[in-house]
C-alpha cells in the first residue's frame, strides 16, 4: 500500500503489482490509483549483460530470440535488447481460470515473449471466456502465502 500511495504522489496513473505478492496481498493493496498484476505471460527470472548464448550457439545468427535448455530438458527463451539480455520462466504464468480470486484488481497485465501471432490470438481468445490453460503453466508466486 506504501508503495502506490508513493506512485500516486508522484502522478502515477496506475501501478503493476509485483509478481513476487501473494495474490491476497495484492488484491487487499490500497494506494488510490488502479492497479494490476500479470496474469499471462512469461515472468523474467534475469537481466544480464552477457548473453548465456553467446558462448554456445553465438550471436552471429541471433535474431534477439533465443533459448536455453537446462540439465533436464526444460528450455528458457531469452530476448536480447542489444546491450543486455532478459532469461524468462520456462511456463508462462496463466490465471484466467482464477477471475473469481482477481476481484479487487482494476486491470490484468498480459506479458506476451515468444508467442506466434496464432498463439497471441488464442490467448486473448482464452482470457476472454476464462479458460482453464492448454499448455504447461505456472500460478507464479500469487498463492505462496509468506509468514
């Protein structure tokens, strides 16, 4: 609440809440603007300046999309932005089945990486009837409850 009651005085309009809050947190947040969570979307997991794929596939074919792929097969896109690179989650977060535990938000942040067009499309398809997810997933952190 502190935080938005700070963006607030500084003009903000309306503030994206950490995907680190439990979702209870964030629905009971006050602060006086709008706010938000992502509830799509591949959640970043590091920013760096050297690309972990420069050393294995090289730059020379980048198109600033790549991946990594750990000891058990599992792979994490990474976008290059020129002077640093961003590591995603593996799954995307997906909540459009969990609107009920939303109330209290003013807004949802759908975080698209990698999606194909025809991907983009099916998920806005999929939030707009609150589908149950079709893919792997991850809740995030928003049902962890920390004490």
């Amino acid at each position: 609440t502190g935080s938005v009651k700070s963006a607030a005085g500084f003009n903000a309009k309306a503030a994206v809440l950490s995907f680190e809050m439990s979702l209870s947190d964030a629905v009971h947040t006050g602060g006086g603007i709008p706010k938000g969570i992502i509830s799509y979307g591949r959640l970043p997991l590091m920013l760096t300046r050297n690309c972990p794929n420069k050393n294995g596939k090289g730059c020379k074919n980048c198109n600033g999309i790549s991946k990594i792929t750990d000891r058990k097969g599992i792979e994490f896109p990474i976008m290059c932005r020129g002077e640093f690179s961003e590591m995603f989650n593996s799954r995307p977060v997906w909540l459009f089945d969990r609107r009920n535990d939303l109330k209290g938000l003013d807004f949802e942040v759908l975080m698209f990486t990698d999606e194909t067009p025809q991907r983009v499309f099916e998920v806005l398809d999929a939030l707009r009837k609150g589908a149950s997810p079709d893919i792997d997933f991850t809740r995030g952190l928003y049902y962890r409850e920390v004490y």
